[in-house]
C-alpha cells in the first residue's frame, strides 16, 4: 500500500510498497494523458485500480443465459420424448445408450444432439458468467481515501486538470463532488483491515504533517514522477508504537497500585486501567467486540 503525502500540495501522486521493474529512463510523466497515464497511476498503485462493477447488467446477463437455457431445457425434453417413443432406427436407445445419440445421424436426424450440444455451450458461458460475478461480487468497496485520491489525481496538473471528456469522467466522482461517484465501485486491491490507530496514521497524520513539513524535503521519483511515501514504514513504526504501549501499561499499573495505600484508591486504578486497555484494544489492534470483552473481563 501507499499514502500519498503530497495530495494537498501538488497532487502528485504516491507509489506502491511493492515497486514493479521498469525500463531505464522511464517516467509516468512521459505516459499520454487521458486513459494511458491513469492506467500507468492505477498499475503503480493497485489500491486507487477502482471501477465499475456494473452490477445490474451482470445480473441482466445472468437473467438472459438463465431464461435462454430454461427455453432450451423445455424443447431437450419434447426430443427426448420424441424420440423415446419413436420406431425410427435406434431412436428408441438415445435415452439409455450415449453412443447412438452421438451417432444419430446414421438414423437422419441429428435434433437431439445438436440440441444439447448447444445447451453445453451456453451452461458453459452461463457457469463462468456466474463464477466471474461471484469473482466480482466478493471484490472490496473503495476506502474513502483511495477514492478521494484518484479525484485529487484526475484534477491535478498532471492529468491536465480534466483528462476525460466522455461519459465516464463522472465515474469517480470529482473534488468537486466527492460523493457523485458511481454506487457500484470496487477495488482491485482493497486496502488491509489495519487497526483504527494505524489507519489514521497512514490516511490522515502522515498527510497532515507531509502537507506541513515533509513535502519541502520530500524528492519527486525521477522515474515515477510521484512523491514515495511507503505504508510498509509507517505501518512499521504503528506496530512498535503499539508493541511499546502493550508492554508499559501493566508495569504502570502495578507502578501506581504498589504507590497507592488507599484500598480506594487502588480499585480506582485497577477500574481506569481497564477501561484504558479496553479502549486500546479497539484502537491499536483489530480485535473484535467479543474479544475485547473477554479480554478485558480476564
């Protein structure tokens, strides 16, 4: 993943963890603007790769094979029914023998088969139709930060502030309007469940002190034409913040029980200290509401 720490500031862009080969001297900057440059934005950072679903016409689509190959089961039955009454050849045996079904032509009529030689074809389309749309249906939603970002992208200088003409430039929203994307986004490669705390970290503190700070240090990649700011690191020092944090808070605690005469004094120690481990455990790690409950009960 990748936080894009200049956003505010010239909307440049941010870089994946995971860094792709490529060829000496190029540069995203030298990439076409329009469906080319954003390709080139969405294959570096495959978390801001977010389209349309299209999940009504997929579904459309299901509707049509599904009553196309309901028509063709009805006519299959009425052949085979035919046919198992007939006195003509071996149609008698179509039903029991597979062998002089897929020879029918010997008996001049071949209706039976080729029926449901077509059938299979269109089980065929049908059943991977239904596989890509469960494929497709299990795909992430788009966080909010990645949306908001391929917006600041796509009106930023380096997209010539409005590179699509079409219809589809109304598919991601705009800055103007964060919330007139499409209802039907999804993300190629959703962002990691990181803990309340370190989402914050890497989606809005970073950015906060990049725009104050870190952007007059911050080099532009020569290849990529983007500020690098890896969520790899960040997430690093969350962890250990959070490492720190777990280790303290119990020798604090029996710290200030050892200090406090007060039997008072001490349950109210003993009762905030809990409340503190109940409220970190739902921001430093992802734990669930069961399991915060039992941990804190123990």
């Amino acid at each position: 993943m990748a936080t894009n720490p200049s956003a505010a500031q010239s909307n440049q862009g941010s870089l994946a963890a995971s860094t792709p080969a490529v060829p000496p001297g190029w540069s995203m900057a030298r990439t076409v603007i329009g469906y080319p440059r954003l390709g080139t934005y969405m294959g570096l950072i495959p978390e801001v790769a977010i389209l349309r679903r299209f999940g009504d016409l997929n579904a459309q689509n299901l509707l049509y094979l599904q009553a196309e190959i309901v028509h063709l089961e009805r006519e299959l039955r009425e052949l085979e029914l035919a046919d198992s009454l007939s006195t003509i050849g071996r149609k008698p045996q179509y039903a029991v023998d597979w062998f002089w079904l897929s020879r029918s032509e010997l008996d001049g009529d071949q209706k039976q088969w080729n029926k449901f030689c077509n059938i299979r074809e269109k089980l065929r389309e049908y059943n991977e139709a239904i596989i890509q749309q469960a494929t497709i249906a299990a795909l992430p939603e788009p966080s909010a930060y990645d949306l908001n970002d391929i917006q600041r992208y796509l009106a930023a200088p380096e997209m010539g502030r409005q590179a699509f003409r079409g219809a589809d430039q109304y598919i991601w929203g705009s800055t103007v309007d964060s919330t007139g994307h499409a209802p039907d986004l999804i993300s190629l490669r959703g962002r990691h469940s990181e803990d309340p705390f370190s989402k914050w970290v890497t989606e809005k503190f970073t950015l906060r002190v990049f725009q104050c700070f870190g952007y007059k240090f911050k080099k532009i990649h020569p290849r990529y034409g983007v500020v690098v700011c890896e969520d790899s690191k960040i997430l690093a020092w969350t962890r250990l913040i959070s490492s720190v944090v777990a280790s303290l808070l119990p020798v604090a605690s029996i710290i200030l029980l050892h200090t406090m005469q007060s039997m008072a004094a001490r349950l109210a120690i003993i009762a905030t200290f809990n409340v503190v481990f109940s409220v970190l455990l739902c921001q430093i790690t992802t734990a669930k509401g069961g399991e915060i409950f039992a941990a804190t009960a123990a």
